[in-house]
C-alpha cells in the first residue's frame, strides 16, 4: 500500500514536475514542431510516448539506474555523447523536413511514433536532470513509494505540457502556410534544440 506524502511535500513535487515539463526542452520544441508540419492529431502518438516514457525513465532511475551512475561514472559520460550524438541528428532531420507542396497539404516525412518518443527519454539529458533531480529531492532515501510518486507526478502534469505545446505548433500552421516560412520555422527549431546541448557540454 503506498504511503500518502504530506500535502505541502507533495504540492511541492507537482510543481517542480510542472515547471519541469512546460519549459523549453527538446521534448516541447519537437512537439511544437511536430505539431506545425503534421498536425495535433498525428502528433498524438508522440505526445503519449513522452507521457509514458518520462515516468517509466524515472521510476526505473529511482529504483537502479542512478545507482549505476554512483558506482560506474563512465556509463554517464557514454550516456550523454550518445545523447548529443541523436540530438544533433534529429535537429538535423527537424531543419530538413519536407515543406508541403502547398497550403493545407501534409508535411512530408512522418511524426515521431509512441515507441521513438518513448525511447528517446533515454537519450534526453533534460529527461535525466529532471529524472535525477526529482528522485534526489522528493525520494531521497530510495524508499519504493516515494519513487512511484514522483514518476506518477510526471504521469499527471505531462499531458498539460504535451498538449500545451503541440496545440502551440499546430496554432502556427496558419502563419506557416508557405514553404518558405516553414522551412523557416524548422531551421529555427533545429538551432534551438541543437542550443539545449550547451548546459550538458558546458564544463562543470
């Protein structure tokens, strides 16, 4: 049975989950991209693999993986140039994405599945700050229940930020409606995702 948090503990953790998730990051720019070349709809699978992805990473972090972080640190590093490595790719992919052939018409290329937006929590290192800070402030002693509730916060304030920001893209279509201003837009959002990396290579 899983102990209640206090009500300030717990009002406290919902709120640095939210803060978390509703600020710039790549999660929300894909999302906003995703939502201006295909749509709120098919960008749908990509906003539930976020929302399942980012509390199945933190609860398993909690539960074993930042262990292995304490005792074999190059993991870690080998962790974030994989992580700089697709990041860099998918900005990529982002700047080079297919305007539609005309107004109204699909965007080329598909939106990000449930399976790749869940997977790439992996190798999202705001994913893991996020992951790491919650488990280190609101579960520090490791304790079962307080790690399940720190992964259900992200559950419960994931779909008001996956939402948000995908609504935001869609919202841009109408002022994207030649290729033109879009290809504008994703070379804008590539340099912006390719911008969230200078935190993790930045020396500490």
């Amino acid at each position: 049975m899983l102990r209640l948090m206090t009500l300030d503990i717990f009002m406290a953790l919902v709120a640095f989950c939210f803060v978390g998730v509703i600020t710039p990051g790549p999660n929300n720019l894909m999302l906003m991209a995703s939502g201006a070349n295909f749509g709120f709809r098919r960008t749908v699978p990509h906003m539930f693999g976020i929302g399942i992805g980012m509390p199945v990473l933190t609860l398993l972090v909690g539960i074993g993986v930042i262990r292995i972080f304490e005792a074999f640190p190059v993991v870690q590093t080998v962790l974030t140039v994989i992580s700089v490595c697709y990041l860099l790719f998918l900005a990529w992919k982002i700047a080079n994405a297919a305007p539609p052939p005309q107004a109204g018409a699909e965007a080329a290329g598909k939106p990000l599945t449930f399976l790749q937006a869940a997977a790439f929590q992996w190798v999202n290192p705001k994913a893991w700050f996020m992951a790491l800070s919650a488990i280190t402030l609101y579960a520090g002693g490791r304790e079962p229940t307080a790690i399940l509730w720190v992964a259900g916060a992200y559950c419960a304030v994931s779909s008001i930020s996956t939402t948000s920001w995908t609504a935001l893209g869609q919202q841009m279509r109408r002022f994207l409606g030649t290729p033109g201003r879009l290809r504008t837009f994703n070379w804008t959002m590539a340099a912006l995702l390719v911008a969230t990396l200078i935190p993790v290579l930045m020396p500490q």
